[in-house]
C-alpha cells in the first residue's frame, strides 16, 4: 500500500512553489525553463551515447580507418563539451533562482503548519474535516489580498505625488530643466528601493499573516462558538514553539496538566486551595520554572491566599516569588490553581502575540463571505431552530443582479 498523504515538508515545498509562482511570475517562468532545459540536455546527451555506442557496434574493420565514426565521434565529444558547459551555467542559475525563492519560505512553512492544524481538528469534533483543494484556493485569496493592498497603497501615493505637483506648478516652472533632472534619479531609487532586502522582508510578513488570518477566518467560519478560542489557541501555540518562544513540552504539560498522585503533605497555611487542586500544585514542579513553587507558596502564604482568591488572577499582581512569570507560565499556573479563568488567559494571551482580531471572531457577513464564493467552491449551510439563511442568499442574488421575480434565481424547497 501507498500513502499519497501530503507531508508537511512537501506541502511546504507545495506552497513555496505556489507564492512564487503568483508573486514572482519571472522567476517561476525562469526556473519551468530551466527544468525544461535541463531535461533537454540529457535527453540530447542520451541520444548521442545511443547513437554513438550503435555506430560503434554496427563498424566493420578497423575503427581508425573509419573515416565517418571518427567524425562523428569528434562532433560528438564537442557537442557534448557545449552541453556540459550550458549544464554548469544553468546550475548557477538554479541556485541563484532558489536562493531568490527561499525568501518565501516563511509563508509557505506558515501555510502548511494552519493546514496541519485544521487537519487534526477532527479530533474536536468529528464535523471538521477541511481537504487540501480547498485550502490552497483560501491561500491564493490570501496571496492576492496582499497584493491588492500593496497596489492600493502604490496608487495612493501616485496620487498624492501627482496632486503635490500641481500645487508646485509655478515652482516647477522657475527651476526649470535642473529640477528635471533631479527627479530621475530619485524616481530610480525608489523603484530599486522597491526590492530591497528590507521591503521583501516586510512583503513575505505581510503574507504570511495574510495566509494565517485568512485560514483562521476560513476554519472558525464553520466551527462551533465554543472551539473558536481553542482552535485561536492552539494556532497560537504552534507558531509560538515554531518561532522558539515557547517550547513545547510546556504545553504538552499546559494541555494534559501534570498531577501528582501521592501529592505531599498539605501545610494548614495552604489549607485554602482546595484538596482536589493540590495534586495539580505539586505536578507544576516537573516544570523548571516552578521547581519550588511548593516552598514558595509556604513562605509567600498570605501573598498567595490573597492571588488565589482575587476575582481576576491572571490579571492581577503574582506573589514576589513569581512577579517576573510570563503570561505563558502564567496560564500554565491557572490551569493548575484557576481552571475557572484560564478563557480569560488564553484569551489575552492569543490577543497579545496575534493580535486582537484573533480572539475576537467578526459577525457571519454573507456579502463579505460571497466574496470568496465561486463555481467550485459551494457554501452550505448548517441550520439549527429558528435559523433561516434564506433572506441573506436573496440579499446575494440581489446584488449581483438575480431573483426569483426575473426567473434567474432559483429556491428549491427539498421539504
């Protein structure tokens, strides 16, 4: 048997190769030449090993006084020569047009770790389940979004530019042929300025956060309300581990939450965490960073009776044995201590390293979602009690100039 399943590796590869084709036609166009050439020399080299090991076979007397097969064999070694020479210059192509790909990398890798992820949501919920046909159609949009807003940009400056040279008209015209001259240059810069290490580092982050936003918004459209901040977070954490900010070992600990089964002695001090959660304090000292926290909390008692009991924990000051935790150790010590507020947590913690509109889903617009709607890609929709999505899918006729009154929009009630 054969596994045909896309690897992470290759769906990167996958996707590096899709952004370059859309982002930088010229070098997709260069390198399919390159192979189509590449294929071309050996099958020439092929041909003439062929041709020259038939000759050598079908020759009768002496070889040396085989005046044609020596001949050939001469035009054979020169042209053999030539290709190996146009073999080495179109090795130095291919690195310097990979060299000029792998810039790209970051959002290809990005775009295969959110598939990744929405593939295993089934193990949420058996409903989720997203094919990889459909994804690579939300990372073009993605990919196009990004150069809409570029161009959008672009065009805006012209503007801006062409009206400050109408409100110079009388300037212009005193400076005459120097100013002219002078603006060539700057013009030159700026397009060269366009490819700057700088501006294609800025360019590949803008993609990549396209690419990750618009697959969120693609995946939590079709999931239920009470797993968008799980699905938020645990996107979240990948990219976290990914980039070595966390690691992730700590949040397998945060996910299955350490619990010691023989947890010591409970002191009267720390009578006020409630017997069932103690285990869990105990299990935070398989983690480096609360190695002690058990002494800690003997000693800081007070400090962390009024910590425990304060209405928002993971907002408010810690005790001084752990003012200096990071939010991420912060949530790890809620979840064993204040399972309660750890939404609250994660919730800020999402917002806090992705940004707000990752912890905070828009509203279900159906004109904004027809915008991604097209022949080979249906939408359904699941309906529950009372819901009736029907006005909206008549509001999207409307707009685009069909109805029922005109015979072009067609409502099949299946009962």
């Amino acid at each position: 048997m054969i596994n045909f399943t896309v690897t992470e590796a290759g769906l990167e590869d996958q996707l590096l190769s899709l952004i370059v084709k859309m982002e930088r036609p010229d070098l997709a166009a260069q390198k399919e030449e390159l192979i189509q050439q590449q294929n071309g020399f050996k099958i020439k080299l092929k041909e003439l090993e062929n041709g020259l090991l038939q000759s050598l076979a079908n020759s009768k007397g002496d070889i040396l006084e085989d005046i044609a097969l020596i001949e050939k064999l001469e035009f054979s070694k020169k042209l053999s020569i030539e290709i190996q020479e146009k073999v080495e210059i179109a090795k130095v192509t291919e690195v310097d047009i990979n060299t000029a790909s792998e810039f790209y990398r970051p959002a290809a890798s990005r775009g295969a770790l959110v598939f990744f992820l929405l593939n295993e949501l089934y193990k949420i919920h058996s409903f989720y389940k997203f094919s990889l046909d459909s994804y690579v159609i939300v990372v073009k949009r993605a990919i196009r979004l990004v150069a809409e807003a570029l161009n959008k940009k672009k065009k805006g400056g012209a503007e801006e530019v062409k009206e400050g040279e109408e409100g110079e008209e009388g300037k212009e015209a005193e400076e005459g042929e120097e100013e002219k001259a002078d603006e060539a240059p700057e013009e030159e810069e700026e397009e060269e300025g366009e490819m700057t290490p700088r501006t294609l580092a800025a360019r590949v982050d803008a993609l990549t956060e396209s690419i990750t936003y618009q697959s969120l918004n693609y995946c939590r459209r079709g999931t239920l309300e009470q797993h968008k901040l799980i699905i938020a977070t645990m996107l979240t954490f990948r990219i976290m581990v990914r980039q070595g900010k966390i690691v992730q070992g700590e949040v397998d600990s945060l996910v299955k939450r350490e619990f010691a089964m023989e947890p010591p002695h409970q002191a009267e001090s720390l009578k006020f965490i409630p017997e069932l959660l103690w285990g869990a304090v105990k299990g935070l000292e398989t983690l480096k960073v609360f190695e002690n926290i058990i002494s800690q909390m003997e000693g800081e008692a007070h400090l962390w009776r009024k910590w425990y009991t304060d209405e928002k924990p993971e907002s408010c000051e810690l005790p001084k044995s752990q003012k200096d935790l990071s939010l991420f150790h912060r949530i790890i010590l809620l979840r064993a201590l204040r399972p309660d507020r750890l939404s609250n947590a994660l919730g800020e913690y999402v917002g806090e390293n992705m940004g707000l509109r990752y912890v905070e889903a828009p509203p279900f617009d159906i004109v904004q979602t027809q915008e991604e709607m097209n022949p080979q890609t249906p939408v359904f929709f699941v309906l529950f009690p009372g819901v009736d999505p029907t006005p909206e899918v008549e509001l999207i006729g409307k707009l685009s100039g069909k109805s029922i009154a005109e015979g072009t929009f067609i409502n099949i009630s299946m009962g």
